[in-house]
C-alpha cells in the first residue's frame, strides 16, 4: 500500500472571519474546525503522517486539541511563513522523505468528504497531481482596474479548485524548490506544476467542500453538517 503524507494548512487567521481567533479553532457543532478536518485524514489507512503548519501563537492550543481529540498520525507542527506557498513548503520539509504520495489540504476546508479522498488516492497511482475542483455556477467576468468588463471567460471551462491537492512526493517537493528559486508566486499547488509544464488531473468535488473564511460560510458549514446528520 502507498504511503500518503498530509500538509494540513492551519496557518492562517481570523481576519475575514471577523473572530480574533483563527478561524479553524472555531467550534463547528461542537467540534473545533481543525479536528474535523484532522479526522478526515486519522482514519485513512493509506494516511502515513501529518504535518500541521501553524501560526506560533496557535502551537500550544492546537497541541492540546490534537492530544484532547486523541489524533495519532499528527507527525508534528511547523511555523508557518509569510504566504500560504511558503506556509506548506515548511510542512514539505518536515514530512518524511520515504513517502509516496502527499495529500496538501486546507484546515478551513472540514467538509470534505471520505469519497473524495479516496478517489484522489486511487487517481494518484496513474497521474502525478491531482486536483479537486467543481464547475463553476456563475458566469464570471473579467474586469480592469476600473471595474469595466474587458471579457467573459467561457463558463463551461471553469472549474473552481479546491483542496485537497495531491501529488507524488518527489514532484511536489521539486515543484516548490524550483519555485524558490524561480520567485514563483502561486495561490495553488497545482499551479506550481503548471509553470512545470507538467499535466494536473482534475476530480470533481462536491460544493459542500467550501472553505470557511466568512461569517456565512460558517452558517453554511453548520447547515450542511447538520442536514447530514438528519439523513
């Protein structure tokens, strides 16, 4: 069996959420956000590791939670840096170099289902990165600094990404070694790859996988989970 190792992203904040807290020390139903995307992973037998990248003020709390929740697969965490890109090559560093394939996922993200991640895993043995994404609902437009719309991008060829993304290990760990050389700057993983040349495999995912960044995702994750617990 493939041996899987995990860069969970917990390294950002609060801001947005309008909470001084970050936001995946939140409690969703009871459960903190970032146990419940923890868990995901804890139960996964391909799982090997997980590596969580942390602000340093949320170490000691996050420490407790993973203790008082008995996660096991918690390898350790890291500090986080400047950028999310810098944030999960810190994670990449810390997970062992003997693993197959790395699974890279936002802690924001709890909704995520089992499915999922196991069709990611199974499309990892034919494609080296893989991606999670949904068509996009909306048209979209393109606009200048002045708010005018200089083009409509064909709908029925957006697909909104998602996390988690995931890759053999040796490429991803190549992919964000060249892009600190290189001074690439991407707001994906997968988009490393791409400046590689190389192809990423989309998934579909579902639209409940959202990430909770404003108040109202929080209401929306609360609904979803919620629904899910009535059927």
């Amino acid at each position: 069996m493939s041996q899987v190792g995990v860069v969970l992203a917990a390294a950002g904040s609060g801001r947005r959420m309008g909470k001084q807290e970050n936001k995946v020390l939140l409690d969703l139903l009871g459960i903190p956000v970032i146990i419940r995307s923890l868990r995901k992973f804890e139960g996964l037998d391909w799982v090997k590791e997980i590596v969580v990248v942390c602000r340093q003020e949320d170490c000691q709390q996050i420490e407790l939670l993973i203790k008082e929740w008995q996660i096991a697969k918690v390898k350790g965490l890291v500090i986080g840096g400047a950028t999310r890109q810098a944030s999960v090559f810190n994670g990449l560093k810390a997970l062992s170099a003997d693993c197959d394939f790395v699974f890279i996922h936002d802690a924001a993200r709890p909704l995520v289902e089992e499915q999922t991640l196991q069709t990611i895993y199974q499309s990892l043995h034919t494609n080296r990165a893989v991606g999670v994404a949904v068509p996009v609902k909306d048209t979209i437009k393109q606009v200048d600094q002045n708010l005018l719309v200089c083009g409509t991008p064909d709908r029925s060829q957006l697909w909104a990404i998602q996390t988690p993304q995931a890759f053999t290990y040796q490429l991803i760990v190549d992919a964000y070694e060249q892009a600190e050389k290189q001074g690439w700057q991407v707001t994906d993983d997968c988009g490393l790859v791409e400046k590689l040349g190389l192809p990423v495999k989309i998934i579909p995912g579902t639209y409940a996988n959202i990430k909770l960044t404003t108040p109202e995702d929080l209401l929306f994750a609360t609904a979803i989970l919620e629904n899910q617990e009535e059927s």
